[in-house]
C-alpha cells in the first residue's frame, strides 16, 4: 500500500472513530456535556495548535484542517463583511448521521476551529451561520 493510500484510510478510520465515540456520548446522555466541557479546552489550546502548525490566517485554519483530515473541503466564499469559509460535504457528519449519532459538528470540528481562530486573535468572532448538520451546507462567518 503505498503512503497516499495509508494515509486516506486513516483519515477516514479517523472519522469513523470520531463518529462512533458521538454515537456513544449521545447514547448515554452525554454529548451535551462533554461538547460543552471540551470547548473551553479546544479554546485554550488553540494558540498552540496554531503556531505548531504555521497558520498565520483564519482562512488557513480550514484549509490546513481540510488538508490533515480530508474530512470537508473549506472554501472561501464572497462576502462584505468577514471572511466567510463554506463546505457543502463532510464525512464525519454524513457518518454520524448514518450511525444515527448525535450532532459532531461542534465537539470536533467547529470548536476546534473556533479555538484555533481565536488563538490567532482573540477578537475574532466566530460565527457559525449554518451545518450540514441541520442545513445544505457548513457556513462560518470569521469577523
């Protein structure tokens, strides 16, 4: 198996373990909870994910995300006001809906990137207008 290969299959082992473990959180009750209690982790530790990965802008921090987990492609989208980055497909929320989990999108995902933003600059602000979740498409307001 050559390292292309490898290494999309543990991106998406990856993801399947991340939608398992929401399937099992929100089994025993739990998703809430521990989506709210790893926020503030995921807001401290952003800083540092940042610099260990040389993201210098918001907009990198969903291309660099798109480029380790290959989960959902991030795009910029045009807009007056902030940047706003779109994705119209993600493999961990289409296989938490197929395991019939609960909602990953914040615990794994937008509170990661949430974190990651304000580590650059904490006066950004991170707004979350839509997910593939609830909507057609993930959309993310970074003013």
């Amino acid at each position: 198996m050559n390292t292309e290969t490898r290494l999309r299959v543990l991106q998406s082992l990856y993801a399947g373990v991340l939608a398992d473990s929401v399937r099992r959180y929100s089994g025993a009750g739990i998703l809430e909870k521990v989506t709210e209690e790893k926020r503030s982790e995921q807001i401290g530790q952003g800083g540092q994910i940042v610099k260990s990965l040389n993201i210098q802008s918001p907009e990198e921090v969903f291309t660099a995300l798109s480029e380790i987990t290959n989960c959902a492609v991030w795009e910029k989208a045009d807009s007056p006001e902030g940047i706003v980055m779109e994705t119209g497909s993600c493999q961990l929320c289409a296989l938490a809906k197929r395991f019939a989990a609960g909602c990953p999108c914040h615990v794994y995902c937008l509170h990661p990137m949430e974190g990651m933003v304000k580590g650059l600059d904490s006066g950004y602000r991170f707004i979350v207008e839509e997910t593939l979740w609830d909507g057609a498409k993930c959309r993310v307001r970074v003013i």
